[in-house]
C-alpha cells in the first residue's frame, strides 16, 4: 500500500499524506476518521493509543440500558424500594452491604478519583432514630441521602465492568 492508492481511495490529496509522513503537518480529526475507516481500525490504534486495531463496539442502546438500571440495583430480595433520588431518604437491605463494599472497592482500583473510603463510610452510616430502628428489625438500613455520590460509584463501577468485559473479549 502507497500513499498514491490511500488518496486515491480515500479523496485525501496525495500532498497532505507526504506532508504528514513527513512530519510537516498531521492530520485533522475529520482526514483521521477517514483514515481509520479506510484502514478498519480506530483513531486510537492509528496514533499509537492502544494495540487492539479494532475496539469492540459495545452499541448504545445496550450501554444506555445498563447505565439505566443502576437506580433498581439494590434489591434482590423481591421488596420494591423507595425510589433512590437526591434530597430522599432510601433503603438498603444489611445482606447487600458487602455487595456495595465490593462494587466500591473495585470502581476504586479503576479510578482513584472517586469518593475517598471515609467520605463513602460516611455516606453509609446509618441513622439512629426511630425509623431506621424499626427498619433495622425488618433487615433494612436507612442511608444518608447523597444519592449523587453513591451514583457516580456505581457508574464507575459499571465502566470498569465494561472494561473487565472488553479485555476477556480481545483475548
């Protein structure tokens, strides 16, 4: 392949590529998705990103409906739940507290910049009133309500699910 059979196929000018061999100018993000097109590989393999030449195409509506999913993730237990929304005061069964340690611990190793352990400890203390004691007989807990917090955990946790998913798939 020769840079004259690359511009011809993909209507970049013969000059732009022997200006970018050549170090002189690089290409614009629009020539790359052409050149990566024509190639069938990803604009991250073409710049030296990544080793796979092509990522596995998770669609959308299928990322889009796992992401959905995380306010009904709490219960396995067959109870319907309070809706999990900010400023509301929600509900956890004590047997899913390891699971949630679990799903933190692992979206911690994928991205250290999310909520330090103590802060998280603390978003999870439970609340010593009437309410919580009567749920406490009952195998529930009441949480603290900064949903938005346990919610950025979970996603990240869920992209480093993905992640775990598209690394086994390469293999």
């Amino acid at each position: 392949m020769n840079s004259k059979i690359v511009a011809e196929a993909t209507g970049i000018s013969a000059g732009n590529i022997s200006d970018w061999k050549k170090g002189r100018s690089y290409p614009t993000a629009s020539k790359m998705i052409v050149l990566a097109d024509y190639l069938g590989c990803s604009i991250d393999y073409l710049v030296g990103r990544t080793d796979v030449p092509r990522p596995l195409n998770v669609p959308k509506e299928f990322a889009d409906k796992i992401r959905s999913m995380t306010d009904d993730f709490i219960s396995e237990d067959g109870f319907v739940h309070p809706p999990f929304m900010s400023n509301r005061v929600y509900f956890i069964h004590e047997k899913d507290e390891d699971k949630i340690w679990k799903m933190y611990d692992k979206a911690k190793a994928f991205d250290e910049t999310i909520i330090d352990r103590e802060t998280f400890t603390a978003l999870l203390d439970k609340y010593d009133n009437p309410l919580s004691r009567a749920a406490k007989a009952s195998g529930y807990s009441i949480k603290p309500k900064n949903y938005v917090e346990f919610k950025k955990v979970y996603d990240t946790y869920i992209d480093s699910c993905f992640n775990d998913l598209l690394n086994k798939m390469k293999k």
